[in-house]
C-alpha cells in the first residue's frame, strides 16, 4: 500500500470518526434538533426533539417539519428567504402528539453545498416553558413592588394633605354647629345650614379614607385571628348600618375546615368586608341579597361578596380599584382601594368579576391560612 493510499485511508477514518462523535453529541444534546429537506420533509430528528414532542423518532422521519406546529404559527419563509437571514432565531409556539401546546425558542439555518445546491435546514429547538413561566413571574414581582411603592408614596402624600385640610374642617364644623344653635329656629336657613354640615361630613369621611390608604400595617397588632370571628364581627357591625334593612346577608361555608385561622390585624380585616358588604349594597336594587361564600384551597382561603347589581362594563373592571374611581355621585371612590390596600398588606389577592349568569358582579379576596397549632 503506498503512502498515498494510507494517508487517505486515516484520513477517512478520521472523518468517520468524527461522524460518529458529532452524531453521538447531536444524540446527547438536550436540545432538538431537526434536519429537513429544502421543502420541508424530516430526514432526521434526536431523541430530545422527538421526546419534547411526543414521538418517536420513526414516527418522525418523512413527515413533514410542520407536524410540530399549529397551522397558525406554520412558517411562511422560503429556503432562500431563511438562508438570507444567515441564523434566523426566534420564538413560536409548538404542539405536543398529544395537542398540548408549549413555547418554544427555534434557531433555523438553511444550509447550501459548495456548489451553492439547497442541502437542507438545520433547525435546533428549546422548550422554553420553565422560562416562560419564570418570566411571568418575575414580571408580576416587579409590578406588585411597583404598585406598592407607588402606594407608598400616594399613602405619604395623602396623608399630608388630608392632615392639612382636617384642622379647617373642624373648624367649619365647630362654626355650623354654633349656627344651627343661633338660626336653628329660623326656617329661612334651615337648608343651608343642612347642606353644609353634609358636605363637611362627606369631606370628613374624604379625609379619613385618605388617611387609612396611606397607613402601613403596624405588626405588633398582627396576631393569629379566626377568619369566621373577623367575618361574624364585620357582618355584625353591618346589621348596625342602614343599608342592612333593605340587603340581607346570607353566607356559605364551601370545603372549609372548621376553624379558619389567618395571621391579621383584625380591625382592619373587619373593614375590608365591611367596605366590600357596603359596596355591594350599594349597587344592589333594595330587597336583593348578598351573598358571601367561604371556600378554602390548601393553605389558602377564598371569600367572595356578591351582589344582583348591574354589574361593571369591561372597560371598567380594571379600575375598580383605583383610588378615587366611583360611578356613584355620593362616593369618594376610596372603599374599594382601601380594601386593596388592606387585603394586599395582609399578603391576599383582590379580585372582581361579573356575575355568570347575570346580574351582578362578585368580589373575591385570597387569603394565606395558616394551621390551628401554628404560633
């Protein structure tokens, strides 16, 4: 054998060799990978790319590279049009054999021979899904730390303003009381007097709902509460309120292990419900009634208010809870952020929806539980 002929032979070895070990890492990769024809058809997959997407490999092969998407996210681009991006890197949405769909981050190479001839493309494939999910919540983090500094903030500056401006209320309120002392007799001014002492009350109730927004939680006042005692105590205090003549409160205790127990300030979760029975009476036709359920989901707690109001145009729900939004000529629009507030503070969720089927809308808050031997 002459030197040429074994420099070719070691030489194809090599080659080979080196075949077998691309193939052997393509294999281990965790990432898919697919090599299709120009047009499309699979000519090869690894184990990875079949397994993330319910198949086995022999099913694979032959089939047409768009079995791995819905017909919405199917690629439109040419051969041609993928090999002039050079690397064409996205992301899409993949479906499962099974018609689970999952995200998905795709690297597509069309790759031409030395002769410039369409070989084929080259496409590697993640499951993005994990990241996704992360990204979702890191996205809520940073927006629930935006709104509580933006909370904070808004609590700062309307507590300033609502010290400021309760001094001179007290003031003007001190001078109607003395008026209705001197003209009380006189009819002529009876409905003036009248008229200013409501709107001072209002602005009162104004300032003391400023003032509650911006309150943080003091913590020595957080201690382990029964949720039914807090509910029991709010509902008690509404049958003291006008509005409980003409709504009758009916609640249901649903998949809830007798007691319930939250770590809370109990004042103010007494306020939430009590804010959240006050809203609904108020959207509510006179004789209608409110409906509370209690529901409990592992160590989570749900407890929902429902009215037969009118309920809330789409455009609306999503500002039902801030600060001065009201549709009521009488309200200041503090109630429901309030609650927000409270609910937030005590590391719940606040939520609110249209009754399904109509009327009404219904007001859901979250709660974490924790266990009747816990502190």
């Amino acid at each position: 054998m002459s030197d040429t002929t074994s420099m070719g032979v070691e030489q194809g070895d090599q080659k080979n060799s080196i075949l077998r070990l691309l193939k052997e890492a393509i294999e281990a990769l965790p990432i898919g990978i697919t090599v299709s024809t120009e047009h499309g058809k699979i000519l090869y997959v690894n184990l990875a790319e079949a397994i993330n997407h319910g198949y086995t490999v022999e099913e694979l092969i032959g089939k047409d590279f768009r079995i791995f998407a819905p017909e919405e996210h199917w690629n439109s681009l040419s051969f041609e049009e993928i090999h002039l991006k050079g690397i064409w890197k996205r992301e899409s949405i993949h479906i499962r054999k099974n018609g689970e769909l999952f995200p998905v981050q795709m690297i597509s190479i069309a790759v031409k021979d030395s002769e410039g001839i369409p070989a084929g493309i080259v496409v590697a494939c993640e499951d993005i899904t994990y990241r996704k999910k992360a990204e979702e919540e890191f996205m809520k983090h940073q927006e629930s730390l935006y709104q509580r500094e933006k909370m904070k903030v808004y609590g700062q500056l309307t507590a300033g303003v609502a010290h400021e401006v309760r001094n001179p209320l007290n003031a003007i309120l001190a001078i109607t009381e003395a008026l209705f002392l001197d003209l009380g007799d006189k009819p002529d001014f009876q409905s003036y007097l009248t008229h200013i002492h409501i709107q001072v009350d209002r602005l009162s109730r104004l300032m003391e709902d400023l003032l509650e927004l911006g309150k943080p939680l003091i913590q020595s006042r957080l201690k382990k509460e029964s949720l039914f005692d807090i509910l029991n105590s709010a509902i008690d205090l509404w049958n003291q309120l006008p509005p409980s003549l003409s709504h009758k409160v009916h609640i249901d205790v649903l998949s809830a292990q007798n007691p319930l127990y939250v770590i809370a300030d109990n004042q103010k979760l007494q306020q939430v419900f009590l804010n959240l029975l006050e809203n609904a009476s108020q959207h509510s036709p006179e004789g209608s009634e409110i409906r509370m359920k209690v529901l409990q989901y592992g160590s989570t707690t749900l407890i929902s208010v429902a009215d037969e109001g009118t309920g809330i145009t789409s455009e609306n729900l999503s500002r039902v809870f801030e600060p001065f939004y009201t549709v009521r000529k009488k309200g200041t629009g503090l109630g429901l952020s309030i609650v927000k507030h409270i609910v937030e503070a005590h590391g719940g969720h606040v939520r609110i929806r249209n009754n399904d089927p109509m009327p009404g809308c219904t007001i859901e808050v979250s709660l974490p539980i924790i266990e009747e031997t816990t502190i």
